[in-house]
DNA sequence: CGTTACATTTACGTTCACGTCAATTGCTCT
DNA sequence: AGAGCAATTGACGTGAACGTAAATGTAACG
C-alpha cells in the first residue's frame, strides 16, 4: 500500500542522510543496518532508514556505536528473544534516566552561555561608545 | 579574601572531577588547562578547576577538545586580543544556536524512547498474563 | 564491444582521546 | 642514608569511527 519505493540505493542514502558509502558499509559491518542485495548491490529498506536515523541521532548526543545497537533492538527487535528484549528495555530505561540528565545539564549550559554572550554584548556596547567618541573627536 | 586553598594537586583533582592524571597533563599538553608548577609538580587553580567543569560538560554532548578550547576562550580570555575575543564571541553564538537545536533533538529522542518503553510495558503486561494462566492451569 | 561510471571487497592508514609502561625525580619518614 | 611513595616525562599502545587506495565487478551507453 504504502509503496513509495521502499528501496533505496547506497547513493541516495547517502544524499538524503549526507553520510558517505564508508559510513553506511561500516554500520552494516557492525550489524546496526542490514540493507538486502541485488545481486552484489546493496538495497535499503524502510527499516534501515529508520535505524539510520536514530543511529546519526544517538551519535550527536555522543553515544557509542555499540550502544546505539543495543537502544535499537528496543525500538527494533526482528527476531530477537524475549529475554533479549527484556535486557534491552531495562537499558532503555537507563538511557532514558541519563538523557533527561543530560537534558538538564545541556539546559545548564545554554543559560551559561546566554549569560556569558550578554557579558560580551556589553563589553562590545561599549567598545562602539569608544569607537564613536573617536570618530566625533 | 576568598582564600579556600586556592591550589589543587592532582591527586586532589582527579578525586574531585573523576578523571586520571593522565587526562588531566593531556589537556595541560592541548592547552585546555594550564596548572602552575611548584618545582616540577603542577598545582591547578581555580580558574583551571572552571576550565575543567565546562571541559567534562562539552564532553557530555560530543563536543571535540578542540572545539571546547575554543569555546573556553569565551569564558576565559586571559590575555587574548580583542579579535581573538570577537572570533569566540561569534563561534560561542554559533554554538548557542546548536546547542538549541541538540536540545530539541534531546527532547524529541526522550519522547521517542518513553513512547517505546511505554509499548515495551504493554507487551511485559501481556506476558504477565501469559505466565499467570501458564501457572493457574 | 569497449569505455565510462559506480558499487564492492580487502586491507592498510588516520585522528581523537586517552591508557600503559618505563625510567627518573623529589619528598618524607624512620 | 636508605626505603617507600607520589609525580613527571617520554614513548609506545589502543579502541572507536571512519578515510583512502587498489583491485575487481557490473550495468549502461554509444
């Protein structure tokens, strides 16, 4: 029903997620996608293409590869055990624990910044009084 | 005034912050930190007990230790021009906006995940069931 | 049917962020 | 003075996450 082309090629993986072929062949290697074949060629699915995008938005929250393949057979478990999904849920709910902390330390940091660019903003405001007192002069 | 034992050895450090001597001479070596020397011995002051908060902080969201070198200018810019200054003043902006957008990134993958664990709950709970007619009969 | 244009596999190379080990050096305690 | 213990420097090692080059395959085009 929902056809729209369910497959893709490596290229425009790569075009639509701005990684490289190196990338994409690297994380099947690591058994975090696992694109068909056509004949030699690799062919993603929906399902890689959903895994992909949780994989580049783990890793800009700085977790490991291997971990991020672990989180996945929560979101994702094609034929893993019961018992596997129970060992991945329970490290769900850590990761969870530590992205809400994390989420609290990033909010830290953001207001330090803000404060810190409003430092500067007035340091600036006032090197322009100087500079205007010079050009009046 | 505020004496408090201003120097810190590096045993002292690494108790208090959770990091090895060898990371710490490491960012001494990247110029992250830059601790004084009593004799050979190094003594870190406050100013590089800050550096090393936002140091570990920029860690935690997958900052490089380059970028948070530049990035510590901003805070701390002992004896750096006034364009050096503009230049970190800019790129602390920049970084302003993305740590933005990683923070609504963070909050749509925590929403994700509780979504998960919530389906992940329903199925336990239908398993539950499973066992409880498994042990009635 | 030859050439162009990608895709694949294999394997070695690279960068980052430290770890680890060896060889001093420098107190400090007895 | 000698023994012990922490700190330092220097050098090499390591794991993660790819990059890059070489050889080979194959599909399409003129």
């Amino acid at each position: 029903m929902t056809d729209t082309n369910d497959l893709m090629t490596i290229r425009e993986m790569c075009d639509a997620f701005e990684v490289t072929p190196r990338t994409l062949r690297f994380y099947e290697a690591k058994e975090l996608i696992f694109p068909k074949r056509e004949g030699t060629r690799r062919l993603f699915t929906r399902r890689d293409r959903a895994r992909l995008k949780l994989i580049l938005r783990g890793k800009r929250f700085g977790i490991s590869l291997e971990n991020i393949r672990q989180l996945l057979d929560l979101y994702d478990h094609e034929g893993s055990g019961r018992s596997q999904y129970l060992r991945s849920y329970r490290l769900g709910q850590e990761r969870l624990t530590e992205m809400e902390s994390q989420r609290a330390e990033l909010d830290e940091a953001i207001r330090d910044l803000r404060e810190e660019l409003a430092k500067g903003a007035g340091l600036f405001a006032r090197y322009l009084d100087e500079m205007k007192d010079k050009s009046a002069a």
